[in-house]
C-alpha cells in the first residue's frame, strides 16, 4: 500500500488536497507531531505557535498521574503560566454539562489558550470550551482510543442525549507513542474498532450517493480507505503493542478524522454503526449504567452492520414487492411516536428537533425504492470491499477483542431495538435506511441475530 502520508522528523506531513468534487474543502493548519519521547519537546512546539504564555490545562484525575504532572513540569520550566482544571471521577469521566462547566469556570481574562492532555472525553471537552470561548488549544493525546483528536465536531453528552457540537481543530497535536503504547490494551482496542467502523461510513456514504446523488469526495474515500488498511495491516503490531503497532493504529485515526475537518461533518467516518454505538451509550446512561467505551461500541456494532450488508446483498431486490414497501411508509406523526418510544421522551423529543424532516412522501420511497432495485448489481459491486462478518470477527478474536455486544454489556433487547431503530438518530442515509423503506428491515435484523 503507497502511503499518504509522509515525515519531517516527528512532525506528520498530511497529503495534499487535490479534489474537485464539489464539497467545500477546508486544509488542517495544525502541527502534528507522532513519536518516541515527544512530551519533552512541547514548550519547542508550543513556540512555533506562538500561542502566549498562560493556559489553562484540561486533564482528570487518572491522567493526571500517568502524564498531565509531568506536563505541567515540562510547561512550567519552559516559562508558562498554568491554571489546571482537573476533573475528579470516582468513575468514568462522561463529557457533559457538569464537566464543561468546569473547564468554562477555569478560564479568565488571562487565558491564551487551552491544553487538553488525555483522549476522547478530555479532547471533546477543551476543543468545545476553546471553541466557545474563541481560544485555540493544543491536544497532548495520551491514547489512541478514538478519531476525534482531529475533529471539527464534540460529541459531547446533555441530559444523556449525545450531542454533536460543531468546533475547531487543535493547532498543535501532540502523540508520544511511548505514553500511548502503555495506554490500557482497551484503549487501543477502542482505536482499532472505532477504525474499522469506516468500512461502514464509506459503503453508506457511496450508497447514499447511488441512491440519492449525495455528494461525495473521493478524496476523502481514500483516505478513510488508507486509515483502515493501515490498521489491518497492523494487527500483530496492535496485539504486541509494539512502537510500530500504534503508530500504524494512530496514523489510521489521524487520517480518518481529519476527513471530518476536510469537509465540516462527520459524513466520511460514521453511520449507523455509530448511531448503534450512541444508542446504547445513551440507554445504558439513561439506565444510570456504564456506558461502554466509544471506539468498542463501535467496532462491535460493525460486526453486525457487515452481516446486514451481507444479508441485503444476498437479497434479490426485483422480488421485493412494492407492496411491501407502502406497507413500511409511515407519517410523521407516527414516527414521531416511534421515536419516542424506543428513545424515551427527552432524547426522543430532541432527536424530532433535530432531523424532523424525516420521514418520506410515498413518492419519494418509491423513487428511492424504484433506484434500489434497479441499480442492485452496481451497489454490491461498488460495495464489494467490505470484508464479510465473519472475516472480522476471527480476527476480533485474534486481537481478543470484546465481542459480541453481549460482552460490553448489551443485552439481547438493546441490541435488537439499536438495529432497528439506532438509523433514526441521524438523518444520514444507511443500508438500514434502505431495508426500512422496501419493507425489509425487520427480517433482516432477525436474520442477522439469527446468523451471528
Ligand atoms: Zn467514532
Ligand atoms: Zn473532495
């Protein structure tokens, strides 16, 4: 596989954006540097950005014994002023309300800029509260557990609904793979599924543009596609957790989330296996249970997703009636009730806020319908990439990864009503959305239980 990306020293050299597909495209000015040791060096990175003096830096209470004090220290003896907003959890630190708060009420007139040090949650946190703010920030990654170190978008959590908060880019990234190769092993794992997510992302996303002309960006497509064949080829290196092993897996991240920052959404990297990963994110907080780990959720509802699309490909479309698919067309108001139902009414009534539009005409499914069926042989061929669903979960097994959902505490009814009802929490079109409007879902989730 050619790479696309390339070195100055440790600093990351991101390919070139050379695509005329229409989208509007914004380039990453930001410095990210991959390598051994490299905490030492951030009061040299921080200068190159000229950034000022006083930060305010975002960590909780298990980061800041494993790296956060030594980079105070660092921060300190290189001249800069630190306020430290440390977040105490007994248990799992969840980026909501509470949390943001307490970032927001540690910034003053003095603050430059803000320093996040850990993963995910931390990361959401500083990028929203730099952004609400107008400040830029620098991310000190400490594992690589998820895609957003990139992002343009925080998936933060209100009142348990999960919420995607459009924000900035880091200017400065910073992964020292020393610190991220002594991450705990589910950490990587959660990097690793949150990769192999994109497999889903992308056949959705070229689905959607079969089926809808939704723009799409080749440019983006191959990048998704290099992040991920980046991690396949570094399973041993993963499982060893070996220099190379995580560097493969954090290239695969960083390249897959700057997609996002490419073209302003997430479209490139999440689809319904993120809206079955959110969704029991947030039936298991609504419960006042753990949630599982973001990237987890996501791998393992890939499994599940692969075997839908196995299962859709296998299906003769010509022999679906069109019956069958009035039959599946419902009003607004009766999704509206479904969706309150399955969602609870908080989650549900924002949910309705925020893609109320839905729902379909008959026309438009039969429109729908109709391009399905008779573009059936280009959607299988354009979607032959996808590995099947037991490819993936021998090498889950090899990488003893949890699966199935069971293992990160799904139960059999949560994970029934995520396939079926998890593609209404994004208006993005799914496969999902395909078999719900001819008429087919539900057989298809059953076979797709029935078989794994
Ligand atoms: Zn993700
Ligand atoms: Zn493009």
């Amino acid at each position: 596989m050619k790479s696309i990306i390339s070195y100055e020293g440790n600093k990351l050299i991101l390919p070139k954006i050379q695509c005329n597909c229409g989208i509007n495209h914004t380039y990453p000015d930001m410095d990210i540097y991959i390598g051994q040791g490299l905490i030492h060096n951030i009061g040299k990175y921080l200068q190159a950005r000229n950034l000022g003096k006083n930060i305010v830096l975002v960590t909780d209470n298990i980061i800041y014994d494993i790296a956060a004090k030594s980079v105070i220290t660092i921060l300190e003896q290189a001249g800069y002023h630190v306020d430290l907003c440390l977040l105490e959890r007994e248990n799992q630190l969840i980026p909501n309300e509470t949390a943001l708060g307490e970032v927001l009420i540690t910034l003053n007139n003095s603050t430059d800029f803000l320093v996040g040090v850990g993963s995910g949650s931390i990361t959401d946190l500083t990028r929203y509260a730099a952004h609400l703010s107008g400040k830029p920030f620098v991310v000190i990654g400490t594992a690589p557990s998820m895609d957003g170190y990139t992002s343009v978008v925080a998936p933060l959590t209100y009142g348990n609904l999960k919420v995607n908060k459009p924000a900035g880019y880091p200017q400065i990234l910073v992964c020292d793979l020393d610190i991220f190769r002594r991450a705990p092993y589910k950490m990587l794992l959660s990097g690793f599924g949150d990769v192999i997510g994109k497999y889903i992302a992308k056949a959705d996303w070229i689905l959607g543009n079969i089926v809808n002309d939704e723009p799409i960006c080749p440019m983006c497509i191959e990048m998704t596609t290099w992040a991920v064949q980046r991690c396949m080829d570094n399973i041993s290196g993963i499982k060893k957790r070996s220099i190379e092993g995580v560097r493969g897996l954090i290239e695969g991240l960083i390249i897959a989330g700057i997609t996002i920052l490419i073209v302003g959404h997430t479209r490139p990297v999440a689809s319904n296996e993120h809206s079955m990963a959110h969704y029991w994110e947030m039936m298991k907080l609504l419960a006042g249970e753990k949630p599982p780990r973001h990237g987890l959720s996501v791998g393992s509802a890939t499994i599940y997703a692969l075997k839908f699309f196995e299962l859709f490909f296998q299906t003769d479309l010509t022999k679906v009636s069109i019956e069958q698919a009035k039959k599946a067309n419902i009003s607004k108001e009766e999704r509206e009730e479904l969706i309150l139902a399955k969602y609870g009414s908080k989650i549900g009534r924002a949910i309705i806020r925020d893609n109320g539009d839905d729902y379909l005409t008959w026309s438009e499914q039969e429109r729908r319908f109709n391009k399905l069926v008779a573009n059936q042989d280009l959607i299988r061929r354009k979607l032959s990439f996808l590995p099947s669903a037991s490819e993936m979960i021998s090498i889950y097994a090899e990488l003893d990864y949890p699966w199935p959902a069971e293992k990160l505490g799904i139960d059999d009814q949560l994970l029934l009503n995520s396939l079926l009802y998890a593609k209404e929490y994004r208006s993005r079109y799914t496969v999902f959305k395909s078999a719900n409007e001819i008429g087919i879902l539900p057989d298809l989730v059953g076979q797709v239980l029935q078989q794994l």
